[in-house]
C-alpha cells in the first residue's frame, strides 16, 4: 500500500479504505518462523529494518517484534557513526 499512496499522494489509511471498499483484502501478511529465522540472519548481515518489511511486504514494527522475540538484539536507530580518521 505504501507504494499506491506514495503514487496517488494519499495516506496508507486512505488507499486501504478504498481497497477494502472494493473487497480488497489488505491484512498484512504475518512473517513464518522460517522467515523470521532468514530476517534475523539478513539483519545480522547489514540488512536495516525498513529493507527486511519491505522484502517480506509487512510493516517495520512487525520485523520488529518478530526479531525482539527471536531474541536479536537490534542496533542503534539511525546510520553508523562515521570513523573520524
């Protein structure tokens, strides 16, 4: 949905209204414990959270939660800090 609000200028809310309004079924996908388990491997590899919900088209706060219970410890928010050398 992200993608037909950023192309119609219109919140995510209002695209999935009228989708659902069309009979259009807009529930997220859930992530499987095998995903779950290549999420944690591709965050470990550099992989932000943003990248993995848009490979797995779900929301950031469900990889999230998905790689919090999987036991990740996430990084910082943010882009690394810049060596001074």
């Amino acid at each position: 949905m992200r993608e037909l609000a950023a192309q119609f200028g219109q919140h995510r809310s209002t695209i999935g209204q009228h989708l659902r309004a069309r009979g259009i079924d807009t529930t997220r996908r859930a992530l499987s414990p095998d995903d779950v388990q290549v999420a944690a491997r591709l965050y470990h590899s550099g992989y932000s959270i943003l990248q993995l919900a848009d490979k797995f088209e779900v929301g950031n706060e469900t990889v999230r939660q998905h790689l919090l219970n999987a036991g990740v410890v996430l990084r910082p928010k943010g882009r690394p800090a810049r060596s001074l050398q």
